[in-house]
C-alpha cells in the first residue's frame, strides 16, 4: 500500500540529508543498504562531495546471504547495478583482508583504505580472580556471528554442569534469535542475556 503522505515525508527526509551533506567537507556513510546510505551516497555524487563508505560486513558472502535466496539474488542485482553510481572518487574502509576483497568485488575501481579494530577499552588492573568454567560470547545475534555453531559444539563436548556458556548478545535478527533459543532448548547451562559493555565486560573476561 503507497500513500502520498509516505512520498512526501520521503521527499521531505530526502531535501533534510542533502542539506545537511552540503555543511560538511567529508561525509562518513555507515553501511550500504538502508535507504539512507543509498540516498546519501547519491547526494554526495550529485554534489561532488569527498565520502567514505564503511560496508560493516555488509559485502561479505555469508552476510549477502543471510536473508534467504530472494533477497540474495536482489542484492546482487542491486550491486551490479549500484556500481555505477560508485566514483572513481570513493574511498571505502575495510577492518578485515576478507572484507577488503570482497569490496574490490564489487567496485574494483575505488579505493580501499584497512583500518582494524583496536581493542575497545583500556586495560584496567583488575585482582587476580578465580576462572569460572564459562565460555562467553559477545556480540550480535545474526546469522553471521555462527552463534548456533558455539552452541552445538558445546552441546557435543558433554561437558558436565558446572560448565555454562553465557551468550552476551545483541538482539539483531529475531527469526536467528528464536532459531538458537530452539537449539539451547531445556539446556540449562547456557543463558542468553543483556549486552555488557566497559569495565563490567572486562570484569567478565577476566574470569571466564
């Protein structure tokens, strides 16, 4: 169902970004599949704008199809021809060799910048603790972070009860979240729970 007050509000959001891309020297586009990362690169072509795209992981196989075949297959398409729109002009950056090579994929032409993760957080002195029998996870819960894999090989190491696996996790993908809590199943061990950041997140490490 399309309505008009959905065009305008489209056309209102669309005459906002460009106006705001025209204050700034350098625009730094967070991804490449949400309308407003595709208009904003359009934008930035338009006015000629230096740009930067960060892709998140968001080129890579695994994550291309993550949604299913019909969306791959759209995805795809959407590329082959998005690619045309990309500047000879357009830096991307990459964290990872793998996702380096899966831009040059796609858009051979550009520039491809590596910029690896750091570590997150300072290194605090925390008092020698007593190593819990844990395994812990951190992240999102998509289909591209393989948690269900962890849980099955948990699952297979028969591992007796004082041993948990504690899943700190980012809700992401509810059909991927419901496919994992099905695996965990009435395994009591293992918890899925509230993202943890900082120093309580360290806290958890240093004695897992």
């Amino acid at each position: 169902k399309i309505e008009l007050k959905t065009w305008i509000s489209i056309f209102l959001r669309i005459k906002n970004l460009t106006k705001n891309i025209s204050n700034f020297k350098t625009i730094h586009i967070h991804g490449i599949w949400a309308p407003i990362q595709i208009f904003s690169i359009l934008v930035c072509n338009f006015k000629n704008k230096n740009y930067v795209i960060h892709p998140h992981g968001m080129l890579l196989d695994e994550a291309l199809r993550s949604a299913g075949f019909y969306k791959f297959v759209y995805k795809k398409i959407f590329l082959f021809i998005f690619k045309y729109f990309i500047s000879n002009k357009t830096y991307f950056v990459s964290i990872t060799d793998q996702e380096k090579n899966a831009i040059k994929k796609f858009f051979p032409k550009s520039k491809i910048t590596n910029i690896y993760n750091p570590i997150p957080f300072k290194k605090n002195n925390f008092q020698s603790r007593n190593k819990k029998k844990q395994f812990v996870y951190f992240g999102r819960i998509h289909p591209h972070k393989n948690i269900d894999l962890i849980i099955k090989a948990f699952k297979l190491a028969k591992l007796n009860n004082d041993w948990s696996l504690k899943i700190y996790g980012i809700r992401d993908d509810d059909k991927y979240l419901n496919l994992i809590q099905k695996l965990i199943g009435s395994d009591t061990r293992i918890e899925i729970l509230n993202p943890i950041f900082g120093i309580e997140k360290q806290k958890v490490l240093n004695e897992s």
